[in-house]
C-alpha cells in the first residue's frame, strides 16, 4: 500500500536535484557533475558529487548516496511516502494512492495536523494580547525571553478555564479531533475540557515543521493543585515523545552546518542557546533521551553534545550511550556547565561562556572520569588511590578495550599510580567483551580514480554509444562489475536500476553515478580486452603446462601476437575487436581456464 509508482516517478522527474540540494549545500559545477562540501560529514575538501541529468548524487566520505527522495529522507528525516509528499507539493504534484485506506490515512493526519495548528495560533494569541496572560507574559520576560523570541517560536498560554480552547475552535475542530490530538479530554459528565489550563506552552513541531502537540509548563508559585509542573500532550497519531525533539524543525540545517547537536532538558533551554548563537539546540519532550532520538539525530550529524547533568544517570545510560556510539557511528561529548546552572541561565548571563563550554565539550567518558576524580581528595595517596579506583569502575563500562586503556593511563598520570597496577585492578572487575567502533571504510575525503573496469561501467551508464556491442559481462574479471554491466541496460533510467541492485552492486552504481565518463573511450576498451585477453593468457598457460595439449599451445600464440598488435598500435579499436572476438568466439576457455 502506497504511492503509486508512476506518481513518484513524476515526483522525482519534477524535482530538479541540483536546486534540492543546493538549499542546504553550496554546489559548484565541475565538468558534467555539480560538487560541494558533503551535507551529511564534516569536512574540509569537497567529495559530495551530483549528476544532474540523472539525479542521483554520492558522497566519496561517508558514502551517503541516492536520488531526491533520498535526499529529502536524510536531511528532513522524514519516511519515505512522507518525502514524496513533501517534494511534490513543491512540484504542484497532486499523488494517488494504491489504496482508499492509505489516502485517506494521509488526509487523516493532514486534518489533525491543521487542528493543532489552530490550536497553536489561539494559545499564541492569547499569550499576547489577553489580559488574563499577563503573570505568563511577565514570567517568561523574568526568564529572559524577549517579545521577537516568543512570536519566532510561537509560545503561547492557556487560559484557566475548562473549556475555552475548545469553544474557540468549535468552528474549525469537531470532538473528535480535539480528542484525537489530546487537546482536550472527555469529562465524566460526557463534556469536553481542554487538556491544558492555566500552562504556558511551548509548541512542539515534527522534523518537516508540522505542530504536532505541546509542552506546558505552570507558572512559579501556582501550588500543587495546578497540577505536575510540566505536562505535555498525550501520546497521539502525532506526538511520539520517544521519538520527537523540540526545536529539531528549526535546528535541523545548523546541525548540518555544525556537524553537531545540542541537547537540553527544557524547552527554554532551546530558545536560549538560539538567542545565544548556538541554533543546533533540541530538546527531549519530556522524557529521557532514546535510541529513536540518537537516530533522528544522526540524520543530520555525527556529533552530539549533552547540556545537563550526564553523569547523574549512572552506568544503565552510559551502557546505552556507549551502545549507541557504536551502533550509529557518532560520538556523544558533554558540556561541562557550572553547577545547577541551566543552559538557559548561561545563555543570558553570559553567551561567551556558553559557548566555549559547548566547542570544549568532553566526550562523554572522559566527562564522567572527571567527574569520579573531582570528588576524589588528591593531595593523599589514600584519596588518590580511592579516586582511582572510582574511576576505573567508569572506565570498565566502556566496551572497548583500546579506549579503556587509554583512559586507564590518563587516570594512573593524574593520580601518579604505576599503570600496570591499575590494569591489574580492572581485570579484577567485571569482565566485558571490547568492541572497538572503527573509521567508516570510505572516510576519505575524496574519490579514488576508477579503476578500467570501472571506466567501463562509466560508459555504459552514461556514454553507451561509445561502447562496442562485443563488450560482454563475461570479459570482466570481477564477477561483481559483470554482474552489474548486465544490469545497465540501454535506455533504462539510472534512477531506476539503483533501486533494483542491492548490497555492494548497489553501492558500487551509486558511486559510479556521479563519475564523468572516461574521455578517450577506444583506449579504455582497448585496455579492458587487453586485460581480459593478459588474464586468459594466464590462466591457459597454466593449464598448458598440466595437460601438454598443444592445441592450446597454437590458440596461445595467436592470442599473444593480437596483443602485442594492440599494444603497439595504441589500442587501436580494430584491433581491440579482432582480439575480442578470439576471446569470445574462436577460443572457449579450455577446461579448468577461467574466462
């Protein structure tokens, strides 16, 4: 159930992949293809490639390939259907669906998204014009929020009565919609009330920038019965708190740009690291940070940096983080803030300071040793020994035997202990199996030159009347590139057949995609048959020598004089041919020679 396929095809011939991108990363033109710094690595020397004519682009560093949808997938973190959607409302595309049901989902959340909408202008608009929102108004100026900063992030304030949301949007939002987005609630007597009151709120938007459900927060000195301090909206068809991040629609593009995220605990958090400089800000709604938010995250960078206490969760969330390191490729830092002080509270007093603790973030291990040092009394041996000894029950926690090492010799310098007694100590405590996270294979800047093989795959892609009918997948020596020489097929769309290969053949025609043809066409084929030819010379003079068949012999000799013809004659396409032909036709591969 889905798109139709004929329907993302329109989508993706609309999208012009150059201006996609080009949104979030500055291309330059380079010869047929357009090149610019990769959106999804950091990095100094431009190794991001787009082929224009077929739209797909690939990275030579981190590999990320693909077409706009893709693109869209990565960078915005939508699925799939979702990312259709997106690009064919830019491209004035109405889609159909495969299923009643399915269209109908789609308009479902359409229509839930527009009530919460709604919902969010009404509380915004209360919170500044109402005079009911006034001790609102002066907490969040108390806090340090300026009038600009409330509109740009849509703060709003609900009112203490029961039901005033829901008399305000009886025209725009039936009962079931306010109840399907946990707006509001049915009460005992069958009513409906709203589900905040007397909160100020902070509206919550997915990754494409959609309000899907709020936080709330009561004002200071309201008392126990107003209720916890903060609320949020109730899990829904839109609000997932294991997977949302507050601020992550406005965040997403100076992630890119900074390679790295910022995660608070609060709302106001966010809104104060923006204020300070720092727009790569998000926060957990409301819930301890999960594998889903590691993901979203990842999509965007590879870099995450805690601001808050990420030493008070003890060693069950260090195992997580640690895993998820690992899993995802990414590294976690902590900021090391003043104590009790929020990131908030930072940003306004004193942006500077925010800032360099953000640039000199820890990683997340190293954070907690120090941590397990600082409380440790130096200036004896026994206070050193027992710091030591704190931290090493850190350090075990790490899976990797490489790193724990490491940090063990820091920790034995810091506390002047012979290193090899400290490791003496870990092998008494708990054992764990070290797991070494390596460099992503490919993490080079830039592309390696394509091998002749490869050059030929490149014509077949992009110049196929530049290539010979007598080139067949059976004169290559990787069985991988044949396979996928038999695979591009004439007048297929590129786009098409990366979808159809899979594993390393998917990867390979990805990379291959965005490569420019080789210029001088005749002197790579002729190469490629000359080396084709070289192997089977090879492997039947091999075969020669076992079974004294002097046929084989003859057939030999005639093979090695085109060769040398060929050669000498700069790889003259005729005779390229003629030995192609021999190969193929007038020579089957002797039993035991491999062609």
């Amino acid at each position: 159930m889905g798109i139709l396929a004929e329907d993302v095809a329109r989508v993706r011939e609309a999208t012009d992949i150059v201006q996609l991108i080009s949104n979030t990363v500055a291309l330059r033109k380079a010869g047929r293809r357009w090149q610019g710094l990769c959106p999804f690595h950091s990095e100094k020397t431009p190794s991001f490639s787009v082929n224009a004519e077929e739209g797909l682009y690939y990275c030579f560093g981190c590999r990320a390939s693909g077409d706009a949808i893709t693109f869209v997938r990565q960078t915005e973190g939508l699925d799939f259907a979702a990312s259709v959607e997106l690009l064919a409302s830019r491209a004035g595309i109405t889609l159909r669906y495969d299923s009643k049901g399915e269209a109908a989902q789609h308009g479902r959340r359409r229509k839930l998204t527009e009530v919460v909408a709604a919902a969010v202008e009404w509380y915004h608009e209360r919170l500044l014009q109402h005079p009911d929102a006034g001790a609102a108004r002066g907490y969040l100026r108390s806090r340090g929020l300026t009038g600009d900063e409330v509109r740009a992030f849509k703060v709003g304030w609900a009112p203490a009565g029961w039901d005033e949301l829901c008399a305000g949007l009886r025209s725009v939002a039936p009962a079931e919609d306010l109840t399907e987005t946990g707006l509001a609630v049915v009460s005992s007597r069958g009513g409906l009330i709203d589900n905040f009151r007397s909160r100020v709120l902070f509206p919550v938007f997915d990754v494409r920038g959609d309000p899907v459900g709020f936080g709330g927060r009561i004002l200071p000195g309201s008392g126990e019965r107003a209720g916890p301090k903060y609320k949020n909206t109730p899990e829904s068809p839109l609000y997932a708190k294991s997977r949302l991040l507050y601020g992550l629609n406005w965040a997403k593009d100076a992630m890119v740009r900074a390679g790295e995220v910022i995660v608070c605990e609060g709302y106001t958090d966010v809104i104060g690291l923006h204020a300070a400089g720092l727009p790569q800000a998000v926060a957990t709604c409301g819930t301890a940070l999960t594998e889903d938010h590691v993901k979203t995250m990842r999509r965007f960078c590879d870099r995450i940096v805690l601001a808050f206490d990420a030493d008070a969760a003890g060693s069950a969330a260090a195992e997580r983080i640690y895993q998820w390191e690992s899993a995802h490729q990414l590294d976690v830092y902590v900021a090391d803030l003043p104590p009790g002080t929020d990131p908030d509270d930072l940003a306004r007093r004193d942006p500077h300071d925010l800032g360099e603790r953000v640039s000199e973030a820890r990683p997340f291990l190293a954070y907690r040793i120090q941590r397990a040092l600082g409380r440790g009394n130096m200036d004896t041996t026994e206070g050193r020994v027992r710091a030591a000894d704190a931290a090493l029950t850190v350090i075990d926690e790490h899976p990797s035997p490489i790193v724990r090492d490491q940090y063990l010799m820091d920790v034995a310098d810091r506390c002047r202990l012979p290193p090899d007694r400290l490791r003496d100590e870990v092998a008494r405590l708990r054992p764990r199996q070290g797991v070494s996270r390596g460099v992503p294979e490919g993490s080079a800047s830039g592309p390696s030159e394509p091998s002749i093989e490869e050059q030929i795959l490149l014509l077949r892609m992009h110049a196929p009347g530049e290539l010979p009918a007598w080139i067949s997948s059976r004169q290559f020596s990787s069985e991988l590139h044949g396979r996928i020489f038999k695979l591009l097929v004439d007048g297929t769309p590129l786009v098409q057949l990366t979808e159809v290969a899979e594993g390393e053949a998917a990867a390979v025609m990805a990379r291959l995609s965005v490569w420019e043809p080789p210029e001088h066409a005749a002197q790579v084929v002729g190469r490629f048959v000359f080396d084709a030819a070289s192997r089977w010379i090879d492997e039947v003079t091999r075969v020669a020598r076992t079974s004294g068949d002097a046929g084989l012999g003859r057939h030999l000799g005639e093979v090695q004089l085109v060769c040398a013809e060929l050669r000498a004659e700069n790889w003259l396409p005729a005779a390229a041919e003629r030995l192609a032909l021999l190969l193929d036709e007038e020579l089957p591969a002797p039993e035991g020679a491999r062609r």
